[in-house]
C-alpha cells in the first residue's frame, strides 16, 4: 500500500489544522481521517482529491509520480521491476 500519511501530517502541521479540523471540512469521520495520516487504509480517490485540495499537496507528488516521466518511463520501469 503506497504510504501518504507522513506527507498528510506534515501538511496538516504546516497549515495548523488538526485531524479533527481537516475531517470537519472534508465532511468524514475523524476517526477515518485519521486511518489516512496513520497509514492503515488509502483514501477513495474523490476522497483523496479532496484532501490534497484542502492541503495544497500536488496529487503527483502525494502518488509518488515524478511530472517529466512520461508514460513510456513509468511502463518501462514497472516491466523491469
């Protein structure tokens, strides 16, 4: 499972927003925001898209995508992995 919980936390600290503050604004549950920043579950992708416009984090960086990689790069890297 790919891991955003660090960069969530860091982001949630850097805007001065609690857990509890983020899931209010997000409409979820607490508790299910916190699964998110604790790396137990990933957010659905509406979800996820949600919080990176809350947080000002670049999907593309929170995924882990590098944007001067075009899609034969990312094909090659995953038929050699």
């Amino acid at each position: 499972m790919l891991k955003i919980g660090a960069i969530l936390a860091a982001k949630l600290e850097e805007k001065d927003l609690s857990q509890k503050e983020a899931a209010a604004q997000l409409n979820i549950n607490p508790k299910t925001f916190s699964t998110y920043v604790n790396d137990t579950y990933f957010p659905p992708l509406d979800v996820l898209s949600d919080i990176c416009r809350l947080l000002d984090i670049d999907i593309d960086h929170l995924l882990g995508l590098e944007k001067n990689n075009n899609m034969e790069d990312r094909k090659s890297t995953r038929l050699n992995s």
